[in-house]
C-alpha cells in the first residue's frame, strides 16, 4: 500500500514503489525524507491492523509531516476519528480533500464528505478578546500553540478534552486557565483584562524613605563629652592658674627682685612650684579651650533629625581620649 492512494490502494511491486518515491523526492522532500515517510506510514498501517490505533495516529501524523500527501491525509483523519479526536479528523480529511482536488482525483469527494459529516458533532471553541484585553504585545496560546489575531471572536474546532488557554502581554502578569470541553457545540472563553507585572506599569515608584538619624546620635553624643572635658580642663586650668598666682605671692616674700632674683632656699622651692602649676595651668586651659571647641563644631554639624537630611548612621560607640602633658595637649575623637 503506498501513501499518496490511501488504505485500500495497492502499488504494483517493490520497483514501482521505488520508482514512485524517488519521482517525488523533488517536488516534496529529500529522498532520505520521502522513504523515511514511506516506512513509518507502514509502520502505522501495522499498528492499525494489530488494532492499535492510538499509537498509529502519530505515525501517520510524521510520515505526513515528512512528505505531505493526500493519502496520508486521509489515513491521519480516519485515525483521528476513531480516537475521537474529531476536529483533528475533519482537518485532516479537508486537507485530502485539497490536495485530492488539485490532482484532478476523484477521491476528493469522498474525503469533502467525510469532513462534513463530523462537522454536527464538532466542538467548537471561541477565544474572545475584548477591545480593552487587546493590549500591545498580546500573545495567546491554546495548549501551548500561538493563536494568531485573525483567529480571535472566531469559532474554532478544538478537540474534546482539556483546552488549555495562555494570555501574555508585556508588562502584565500572565493568564492561564484550563477547561474541558466534552460536548459538540459552541464554548466561549473571553480573555479578560491583564493586570499589571508587580513592579510595572510605567509608575515611578518613590523611594523607601530614609530613617531619621536620632537626635543623640553618636556624633552628638562626642559633641556632648569634648564639651564636657573642654569645661573641665577650663576649670581645672583656671584653678591651677589661681594655685599658682598663691605660690607667686609666697615666692616674692622670699626672694628679692633681680634679674635673676635672689631667693632663699624656701624661695626657691616655692619658684618651682609656681612654674609646674604655671605650666599645667596653661595646658589645662589649651585643652579645655580646644576640647569646648571641638564639642561645638561636633555639635552644629551633627545630623538633623526630621527636620534635614539623614547621615548614615554611626557604626560604633562614640570614644573621646584626651592626653594633657605638661608641655602638649593631644585630641582623639571617634564617633
């Protein structure tokens, strides 16, 4: 049996089937593709005689893939139709019916009315697009192949069985939805408006708001402690001034004035006196006088809180270090 005739029709011999396939190569496919054709459609009509026939459709279906024909056509709507796969049937046999027509074959007839006789039981689907659904880049599926626009509002034979529907827009978040269709008949599925993709849409987002720096922060906070030590050391200056200022006055009951002066050794003791408190005095006074500076700088430039702009937050404890030597002061701070 050879495929362009169809079940039923026999080719005279190995040689002229040989002959028939190679005479085709050139007007369908390769002859590698023609024979292999040739051989899963005999492998289909094997299947079919071992009553097989779920298994067959797909042969028939490659061997027409490979090298379409009218017979193969016509073998791949009857399989169909015996599956129950009905609108796939009613292709198949039009598609016979074409092919058979243009030949001039007569045969053509035959396969027109087989595809009319399944149209009253046909399924029928309709895929409805609203005008509001039809959004740039929409893309509809039915179980897994593209739907083309021209389909659209259009009843369309569909097979029983679960019909899967996709909808995909840019932008949008997709649609799927499944249904089963048993019945012949007319079913509508009407795709709905898609709803934005999270995090689309074409809104300008605002920012996440930054948190407010609190107002003891840590740079605040080492204002506060440079402030702090500044007062001390002014104190504590001013205190060892006034010490001083008294080992003065006991010092000139001692010594007499001159350049240098004379003094006894009671003098003397209380000159050294006079210059180690002096000279403390001095670097209590400096350091106060530069950690209160300090402690006011920190301060006016610390971050606002709700009222201006946020600074990063502090990543530590705020540390202040003071080193007061009798001849140097030194200033650390960290915040």
């Amino acid at each position: 049996m050879g495929r362009m005739h169809g079940r039923g029709y026999l080719v005279a011999g190995a040689f002229s089937a040989a002959l028939l396939i190679s005479g085709r190569a050139s007007a369908q496919g390769t002859t590698s593709e023609v024979a292999a054709a040739e051989s899963v459609f005999q492998e289909a009509v094997r299947l079919i005689d071992a009553g097989r026939v779920a298994e067959a459709c797909p042969k028939f279906a490659e061997s027409h893939r490979l090298d379409p024909q009218g017979g193969v056509a016509f073998e791949l709507g009857n399989c169909y139709e015996k599956i129950g796969k009905l609108a796939s049937a009613w292709g198949a046999f039009n598609e016979a019916a074409a092919r058979w027509r243009l030949r001039g074959d007569k045969r053509a007839g035959d396969a027109q009315k087989r595809a009319e006789a399944l149209e009253s039981k046909l399924a029928k689907l309709v895929i409805v697009v609203p005008a509001g659904s039809r959004v740039a880049g929409l893309s509809i599926k039915r179980n897994g192949t593209t739907i083309g626009e021209g389909q659209w509002d259009t009843p369309v034979p569909v097979d029983p069985g679960e019909v899967t529907i996709e909808a995909t827009a840019p932008g949008k978040e997709p649609l799927r939805r499944t249904m089963k269709i048993e019945r012949p008949g007319v079913t509508n599925f009407e795709v709905g408006v898609l709803a934005d993709a999270k995090g689309s849409g074409g809104i300008a987002r605002p920012p996440p708001p930054v948190e407010d720096a609190p107002f003891w922060g840590g740079q605040r906070i080492a204002a506060a402690s440079a402030a702090g030590l500044g007062l001390v050391g002014l104190v504590v200056g001013g205190a060892l001034g006034g010490a001083a200022a008294g080992k003065k006055s006991e010092m000139d009951k001692q010594c007499i004035a001159g350049a240098p002066p004379r003094c006894n050794d009671a003098g003397i003791a209380a000159y050294g006196e006079v210059t180690t408190l002096g000279t403390a005095s001095t670097a209590a006074l400096i350091a106060g006088g530069v950690l209160a500076g300090a402690g006011v700088v920190l301060w006016v430039t610390a971050p606002k809180s709700a009222s201006g702009s946020a600074a990063p937050k502090t990543s530590g404890r705020p540390s202040m270090q003071v080193s007061v030597g009798v001849t140097s002061v030194s200033l650390r701070a960290v915040w």
